[in-house]
C-alpha cells in the first residue's frame, strides 16, 4: 500500500518539471501540457467515492488488484503518447486507477490493523504521499534530462508489476457484499467535485468567467449532494460519520491543514528557479531537504504521540508549520544556504509529524460498519485538499503578480503574498487542535491508563 500510494502522489505531480521536454515532442506548448497535469488531477478526485461501493460490491482485494493493472497499463501508454489527445487520455486512465488503488488499498490496511496498532500502520503508509511531492521535480528532472521525458511514466511498470504480485500474494480475500449503487448520489457528488477542482484550476488562469460558473455549479451541487446522502436509504457516502468527534476534527482542520501544506512543494521550486535564478537541479536538490525532514523525524512520530496526545502533537506540528511557511516567506537571494536548508528540514519534520497525526485520529474513534464510508471521505478530502492547495497557491501567486512584481526590492511579493495566506490559513487547524480533547483517541496512543492516574491523585 505504501508503495502504490508513493507511485501515485509521485505521478500527480512528477509531470510539472517535464512539461517543456514534453512540449517541444509533441508540438504544442508548455501552458497546453498543464491540461494532463489538470486531466489527471480532476480525474482522481470525482472518482475516489466510486472506490468504497465498488469494494464493497466486488471485494478489496479484486478492485486493488484491477486499479493497479489500470494504472501500470496507462503509465504505458502516456510514455508511448504521440500526441497531446493521447497524452491526456492516459492520464485520465491513470487518475482512474489511481482514484481506486489508494482508498481501497487503505481500506484493506485498516480493517486488517487492530486500533492499538493504528498509529504504526498509518505511519507507514502516511510517509510515502509525504515524500513524492517533494521528490518529484528532482526525479522529473533527472529522468527528463538523462533518460528522455516517457521515463517519468516507464517507471511506474516496474513497481506496478511488483506491486500487483504482492497484493496477489499478501492481501486476503474477504469476499464482495451485494449492494445497490446510489446513482444520483454518484451524479451529484460527480459533478460536485468535478466542477469544484476544474473551476479552481482555472481560476489561477485567464479563464476566470468560466471559472465562477463552475464553481457555482459545485456549491449548488455539492448542497444537493448533502441533502441527498443524509435521506438516502443507501447512500454513496454515509455522512453520519461526521458524528464521531475524532473524525470530524481531523476531516475539518485537517482539510485546511493539507490544503497548505501541500502547496509549498509547488510554490518553493518556483521560488527557487523563478525568484531567486537558481536552475532546476539546483531547486529540486535543496527542495530534498524536505524529504530529509520527513525521514529524520518518522522513527519518533509514533513516539511522540504515545508520550504526548494528539492535541499537544497537533498544537506543536500546525503552529510550527505555520512558523516555517511564513519563514519562507522572507527569504531572499542572500539568505544563507544554511538558513535556508535548516528552515526546509524543520518544515519536512512538522509536515510528517501533522500528516501522520491526521491520518491516525481521523479513524480512531471509527467503528467496522462505518470504515468503508469514512476512508472513502477522509480520501476524497485529500485528494481535494491536495489538488486546491496546488490550485490556491498559484491563484495567490498570480493575482499578487498582477498588481506588481516590484512591490519588493526583489521582486518577490507574489510569493511573499502565497506564503502568507497559507501561513494564515493554519490558523484554522490550529484553532480545532487547541479545542481537542487533551485524552481524545487515547485508547490508540496508550495514554487512557497514564491519564487515568494522574486524574486519579489529589
């Protein structure tokens, strides 16, 4: 499971830094490449609510098995792509394969882990959707430059037939239940998340109009949905999950939490290359320094949420990502390299440290009943969290460079402005950690029995 979700995130945004490469091949521009990079996003997203029916209806293992041939098979053919038309259509597979591989994949990781175990299990598979962004436009880079731009999508193959050998092997068969699709729960949470991922995208752009309607699609939309899954007899999506406190304050705050954070990957490459002059190799080289955070600091995760809570853990994690991001935002050409790698790696080490807390509390509190339709949410939340951070981050970036890019001495107010608003934005998980229960979840920390003694002395 963890590798299928590192081939996944690493395919979402691996593309970016390839664009060009793949521009002059095909003919056409960088800016018309951007729409299987947007195929491939819009893609997972309207179709991760499918994943937890279609498990239900032909079992885990068939469906997790069947999406990673999908997206091995359509890694094939966006390598072998002659055209743009082709290009897309194998991203769009991909996103299809991926919106199914990742949610089930999790699925069967937890209905096979014991709570007292959860915090491990997500550990594990938490670090890997992590490391990708981050990875991306190094590996992008060096594939591209060294071995031609199809390679970014030729890896895949081999990890994919791996991948699908062990699933085969490991993964147990736990049957299929019949059930009835909610069609127009599918219609409209379908046409919700499309419109809602579409009209961000092309908010960053020109087409600002037709990004308005689309966005007044979804609200109207996704109202309908609401109102349409809480009287359904069988819904796509049971939002009575949202009852359980624990789920509800990791799939809030946590939404905005994501949000944020996932949209420094894409903002300090551009930083790097556009604001300070520094090439490609150089920027996706010192971005690693994230990575470097991420894997110095998973050993303690689970530690740190044993000894100290999920609040006192998500308290530290979302005030000092907020610290860093706006640290980012004062950078400059001249700050020292050292400086600047010390702020990424503290950066890398909350992220892992916030990501992994998240994803642990979401199902704590979760019973077996409700699993399938709260993984199938707390996926669809991060895909979305995920694809409108990416989407934020460049309509900050953009509508800030239209009023002036020489509002600084350097020129750096657009992202300045960026880093701003995302730091601003962590104040919103910040707000829902401090308002957590100190013992919430502590049956999957460890920390019922200590509380309970020390509530217990005079």
């Amino acid at each position: 499971m963890a590798t299928v979700m590192f081939m996944e995130h690493l395919d979402g945004t691996i593309l970016v830094t390839a664009a060009p490469a793949i521009a002059a091949d095909l003919g056409v521009s960088s800016a018309e490449v951007g729409i299987a990079i947007t195929a491939y996003l819009v893609t997972v997203a309207t179709f991760v609510p499918v994943g937890g029916w279609l498990a239900r209806r032909h079992g885990p293992r068939r469906v997790f098995c069947g999406s990673i041939v999908v997206f091995t098979l359509a890694s094939v053919l966006c390598a072998a792509s002659g055209s743009l038309a082709v290009l897309v259509l194998g991203r769009v597979l991909q996103g299809l394969g991926g919106a199914l591989m990742v949610p089930v994949g999790q699925l069967i990781v937890l209905r096979a882990t014991d709570k007292r175990e959860l915090l491990r299990a997500i550990a594990w598979i938490t670090w890997p959707a992590l490391l990708a962004p981050v990875l991306a436009p190094l590996a992008g880079g060096l594939l591209t430059e060294w071995a031609g731009w199809p390679w970014i999508f030729l890896v895949n193959v081999p990890v994919g037939v791996l991948a699908l050998a062990a699933a085969l092997r490991i993964v147990r068969d736990t049957g299929s239940e019949p059930c009835r699709l909610d069609r127009w729960g599918l219609l409209w949470c379908t046409v919700a998340l499309f419109c809602l991922v579409t009209g961000m995208e092309l908010a960053s752009g020109a087409d600002r109009v037709l990004a308005g309607g689309l966005l007044a699609v979804a609200a109207v939309s996704a109202t309908v949905a609401v109102r349409w899954l809480l009287r359904a007899e069988h819904p796509l999506l049971d939002l009575r999950v949202y009852r359980i406190v624990t789920y509800r304050a990791a799939n809030s705050g946590g939404f905005v939490y994501r949000l944020a954070i996932s949209a420094v990957p894409f903002l300090l490459p551009l930083l790097f290359q556009d604001g300070f002059g520094w090439s490609p190799v150089e920027a996706g080289l010192l971005v690693t320094a994230v990575f470097l955070g991420n894997i110095g600091i998973k050993p303690t995760t689970t530690p740190l949420l044993r000894r100290f809570g999920f609040r006192a853990v998500l308290i530290s994690a979302v005030a000092g990502g907020a610290a860093c991001i706006a640290g980012f935002a004062l950078l400059t050409e001249r700050t020292p390299l050292p400086l600047v790698v010390a702020l990424l790696l503290v950066s890398g080490a909350l992220r892992s440290v916030g990501f992994t807390a998240y994803n642990s509390l979401q199902f704590a509190d979760v019973g077996p009943a409700q699993m399938s339709s709260a993984n199938t949410l707390s996926a669809t939340s991060a895909q979305l969290a995920t694809g409108l951070g990416v989407a934020v981050g460049a309509l900050v970036l953009q509508s800030s460079a239209a009023l002036g890019p020489d509002l600084t001495a350097e020129g750096l107010f657009p992202y300045r402005a960026a880093f701003g608003v995302l730091a601003l934005l962590l104040l919103v998980p910040l707000v829902g950690a401090v308002r957590l229960s100190p013992a919430a979840a502590a049956h999957v920390t460890g920390r019922r029995a200590s509380l309970r003694r020390r509530d217990s002395r005079p």
